[in-house]
C-alpha cells in the first residue's frame, strides 16, 4: 500500500481524479446507478413507452380517418404521426433528464453526490446519457408499431431523421438543464415546472401546423425555438419532397446558444443553492 | 495520485483549518466568526443544540453551502472554489442522507465506488461488505433493509475510499444501543488504523465521550468551548458530558428568557 510521505499514512486507493479517463468513470458509474433503477423496476420502463404509444396510436388513428375524408390528408400521409413521433421525442427526452434528477431528491441521495468528486458537467453528462437511454427504450417500440400499425417509417425520412433527433434531444437537454436548475435552487417545490416546461413549446413550435397559423406577433417567437425548424422541415418534406438543411442549421445555430445558456442557469442554480444553503436541505 | 495541496512553505497543511468562517441566511448568523484547526488523527466531536451552527459548519467544510466571509479549507482547498482537489479524500455518512432505496446493497457500492475512484472495486466491495457484516444482503435492495442494516451500509459507504477526513453527522442516531455500540467500535478501529480525522456531529454524549479527543461547542454560531471532554467536564464540575451540555443549555435559555 502506498505511503504519504509526510504523514507517514496510507494513501486512498483511489485513482488519480484529475484525468479524463477518472472523469468518464463517473459518468458511467451515475449512469449505471439510473439504469439499475431501470432494471429494478418493470412498470418504469413500461411507463416510458406507454404515453408515447397512446399518443401515436390516437394521432394515426386520426390520421386514417381524416384520409378517407379529406384529399389534404390523403396527401399527407405521415404528417401527424411523424409530428407525434419527433414531438415525443422533444418530450420524453426533457423528462428523462429531469426525472433522472428528480430521483436524486425523490430517494435523499443528492447530498451524497454532491459530497462525492463528481463534478457538475459530469452529472449533467451522465444525465444526458440517461436521457439518450430512456428516449431509445421509449422510441424504439414505438416507432416500430407506427410502421405495423401504420405504415409509417420513420427512418424514411432519411438523414433529415438525423438531423430531427439531433436538434430536438439537444434541446431537450437545454430545457432540462433549466428545469433542474430552478429545482436545485427551489427545492421540490419546484418539481412541476420540471414536468410542464417543454409543454409551453407544444402550440409554439407548430408541430401541428405552419408557422404562418401564429398570429403575426407569435411568429419571431417560434422562430427563435429550433424545434419550430424540426417541424416546419417534416411538413417541408412530407408536403413537397424540399430539402430541410438550410432549417437544420438554422435549429442547430439556436441549440448552440440555448445548450449554453441553458448550463450557464444550470450552474448558476447550483451555486445559488450553495449560497443560500436550499442543496442541504434537499427533498425536506 | 494527486498532488496534495501544500502550503507555501511547503508543509503538509492541516486536515481541516476554518478562519473566521460565518454565514448568515438572510438576517440570521447560522455560524459566526468561529476559527479552528483540527490536527492529522484527531476525533473531534461537534457539539450544541438544534440551531447551534453544527449542521452549517459541516455543509461547510463539505463546500456544499458557500461562506459569506471566511473560509474553511480541507487539506489546504477552499472548499467553496476548489473543493474537488480533495473530495476524494473525504467521505460523510448521516442517516438523513439515504442511497437509492431500489438499488441493492451491492449496486449501491459498485455506483459509489465509481464516483469515489476506488481501485481493485470488487475486492474492496467484498471486503468491506465483510467488515460490515453485509455480504449476505448484498444482492437485496436497500430500501428493504431495517433502520441498523441500512446505518451499516451508509457506513461502508463512507469507508469505501478510505476517507482521510470522515464527517459523521449522528452516525448511531435511531440505532438501537447494541448496533449503536458495534457502530462505535467498528469506527473507532477504522480512525486509530487509518490515521484519520473525524469531525462528529453528534446529541449523543456518550458516544462523544467515548470516541472523541477534543469537544468542540456551539451556540447561537459561536465557539463556546473548545477542549478535550474531560478537560470540559472538569471545567464546569460535572460528572459527565451530558450534564455539561445540558448546564450550558439551560444556561442560554435562561439567558434568553431573561433578555428583554
């Protein structure tokens, strides 16, 4: 066992903190400790794919009806459910991040996660993992019964499927850091933010219909949310077949500076709280 | 391994050195100017009633609430700007602060070894869970656990990285007084073998008496004394700890009541 010199004491088997490599295992160890609570737990990973199910099933069922009836609709085949499948993807990834840190104060663990080394761009790596995770569990099913049940394909959609998933989980991640943000500095009190943030973004971001439904003083709004760019693209690709890059980078561009800001509020929640002492005194 | 940070003259600095640390929430001074240094191996028990100072004193030196002027350093970090060139070193164990219920024991020390950087992870799970008595509830879930079980598994939590500086906040509190006195022991094996420094936090007199080499005492934010137990307990012409704790409460609620 190895020495400290000076005080003649063994020194922590501990390995080195300061690498990148010690960096990453705390990454991974925090997402080990949510995907056991995954594991542990069947009606939680059936509850991730259930509100997505209902709602892809009701929106194509909608969907087939309004076909028979209408020759836009039998048009747009895809349009709706396509929206409901890249709008839950906003969602559920927003809820993983947050809910994944909810846990932390839902089971009294937060204090000991503060008091270990793990810093805090690490937990929020290792919530944006868990996130990823949750989103696959959920998504994955789901999309495959909207082709059974549906013929839909989301995959048809091409790199542009991608480029969708890339902008929404980012941010989504961007509204979690916000919302576990406010939680942090208000304590459980705050939780229900942490659930209805990203509904605000529903009528907003248009996932239903054109940005030109809002009225006039609305538009520059959706315009600065990059999800509006997501589904502005899908309609662009169902409706007309157009190429979406220019509406990609224009979202990504965005989720640059929401993804920034969105962890400078994260951080300065965090310090606030250690300021006004609300991270000791956590899920009380 | 790090460098441990030094001092500038490049000795070892203390395990812990607080300077006229004060905090104060809104109006109220939670902890006012207190200034102490505790030496490499020492059990130093913090003592006072509820509101003393105790809980904001160890959040403190934790770095998990921010000064609002001086500082407390843990081996020579700030620990409200670069607490994590030590945290590492340091481990807590409170029975107000749980691990994830639905994880098992096992899981529970796998996450936590991982956060901490333990080395050889299997080998020190094993072994600590055997020190503890745990190996045969590894595999159940934490929650399911009675109030002792779960006060041992906190503690080979707090012990998994070999803590040079270990903060218990009422590690017997809820036991019952024989897995209280195991608690008591098994701690006191780990800090003589280990050379390490305890701050307790603690109502119980007895344990403070029994595991610590020097008393330190709260009220109202501020030190009102600071010596070893007997030296304390000569002081005030008690008999024991208790009886001196509860001389310098009723002291101050007289005092209180007695104020305009």
């Amino acid at each position: 066992m190895r020495q400290s010199a000076a005080s003649g004491r063994r020194s922590p088997p501990v390995r080195d903190q300061a690498t990148v490599g010690a960096s990453l295992a705390r990454i991974y160890g925090l997402v080990l400790r949510y995907w056991y609570v995954i594991r542990s737990s069947w009606p939680r990973a059936a509850e991730l794919v259930y509100w997505p199910l209902v709602q892809m099933l009701m929106w194509g069922f909608l969907q087939s009806y309004l076909a028979q009836t209408s020759s836009f609709a039998a048009k747009a085949a895809g349009l709706f459910i396509g929206a409901v499948l890249l709008w839950d993807i906003l969602v559920r990834s927003q809820l993983g991040f947050a809910v994944a840190f909810l846990e932390e104060i839902w089971s009294r663990n937060l204090g000991h996660l503060m008091m270990s080394p793990l810093r805090p761009f690490e937990l929020v790596a290792a919530l944006v993992a868990v996130s990823l995770i949750k989103l696959l569990v959920a998504m994955i099913p789901v999309a495959t019964l909207a082709y059974v049940f549906f013929d839909f394909n989301v995959l048809s959609l091409g790199f542009a499927f991608a480029a969708f998933f890339a902008n929404l989980v980012i941010m989504s991640w961007s509204l979690g850091l916000v919302s576990t943000g406010v939680v942090l500095r208000w304590g459980l009190g705050a939780e229900s933010f942490a659930w209805l943030i990203v509904f605000i973004f529903l009528p907003i971001c248009c996932v239903y219909y054109p940005v030109a439904t809002l009225p006039y003083w609305l538009q520059p709004i959706a315009l600065a949310l990059p999800p509006t760019y997501v589904f502005e693209g899908l309609r662009a690709i169902v409706l007309e077949g157009a190429v979406v890059g220019h509406l990609m980078v224009k979202a990504f561009a965005l989720n640059v500076l929401y993804f920034a800001a969105g962890f400078a509020v994260f951080a300065y929640f965090l310090q606030s709280a250690r300021i006004n002492g609300t991270l000791v005194q956590m899920g009380e | 391994m790090q460098k441990p940070v030094s001092q500038s003259n490049g000795a070892l600095p203390p395990p812990v050195a607080v300077r006229e640390l004060t905090k104060v929430y809104r109006d109220v001074a939670a902890v006012n100017g207190i200034t102490f240094t505790l030496a490499s191996g020492a059990i130093t028990a913090l003592l006072g009633g509820n509101g003393a100072g105790k809980t904001t004193t160890i959040s403190m030196l934790m770095g998990l609430v921010v000064p609002t002027s001086g500082e407390a350093r843990v081996f020579g970090a700030d620990m409200a700007r670069e607490r994590h060139k030590v945290l590492h070193r340091m481990n807590f164990e409170s029975p107000y602060v749980d691990v994830p219920m639905r994880l098992t024991v096992r899981q529970n020390l796998e996450v936590f070894a991982r956060l901490y950087g333990v080395l050889d992870r299997t080998a020190r799970i094993a072994r600590i869970a055997e020190e503890f008595r745990l190996t045969e509830m590894l595999d159940r879930p934490y929650g399911k656990l009675s109030a002792g079980q779960k006060t041992r598994v906190s503690l080979a939590k707090a012990l998994l990285n070999e803590p040079e500086l270990l903060i218990l906040d009422e590690p017997t509190a809820s036991l019952d007084p024989d897995t209280a006195d195991w608690v008591r022991s098994k701690l006191e094996v780990y800090c003589r073998g280990h050379a390490a420094t305890v701050v307790l936090a603690s109502h119980n007199m007895a344990e403070v008496e029994r595991l610590a080499d020097r008393v330190i005492m709260l009220e109202a934010g501020r030190i009102i004394a600071d010596e070893t137990p007997d030296e304390l307990i000569n002081r005030f012409g008690r008999a024991n700890l208790e009886e001196v704790f509860l001389a310098i409460a009723r002291r101050g609620a007289e005092g209180a009541e007695g104020s305009p």
